[in-house]
C-alpha cells in the first residue's frame, strides 16, 4: 500500500491523504480543513472503491463559484498517482 498526499488548489481543504492498494482501492482517506462532515462522508463512501472509477465519478464536480471543488481536486490528485494528469 503506498500513502499519497496532494494539495489542493482553489478549494477550503489544505490537504488530501489516500492509501492505494496493489489493486488501486482507495483506502484511509482523509482531508485537511474544509467542509469536515461532507468530506469524512466522501472519505467513508470511498473506502475500498476502485480509484479510477472514483476519480471519473467526482471529475468536475463545483463547488459555489471555485471552477473546483474538493471532490473535484480528489479527482485530480487520483488522475495524477495513476499517471493522467
């Protein structure tokens, strides 16, 4: 399992932590800052998904007037660990 830490852009949240498996299941993730109830949720339902559909999933999900979102920067930070950045 390999532990990866991205910084968000443009979104309340300061820092995103996930764990990928051999498999690229999205395991122990977890936000710094940010709307906590909402992105614990988000960390909860995304226990155990498989990271690829997770990211296609969230990509271009807004928030307010950001052009981003935190889901949308957990897309990016996922796209970027498996090489499409």
């Amino acid at each position: 399992m390999t532990n990866h830490v991205y910084t968000p852009k443009g979104v309340c949240a300061r820092q995103i932590s996930f764990d990928l498996d051999d498999e690229n299941k999205i395991h122990n993730l977890s936000f710094v800052a940010g709307c906590n109830g909402n992105l614990k949720a988000i960390g909860r339902l995304l226990e155990g998904a498989d990271a690829r559909q997770a990211a296609d999933t969230l990509k271009g999900n807004l928030c307010a007037n950001k052009g981003t979102s935190c889901a949308d920067q957990l897309s990016k930070a996922i796209y970027e660990v498996l090489g499409q950045a």
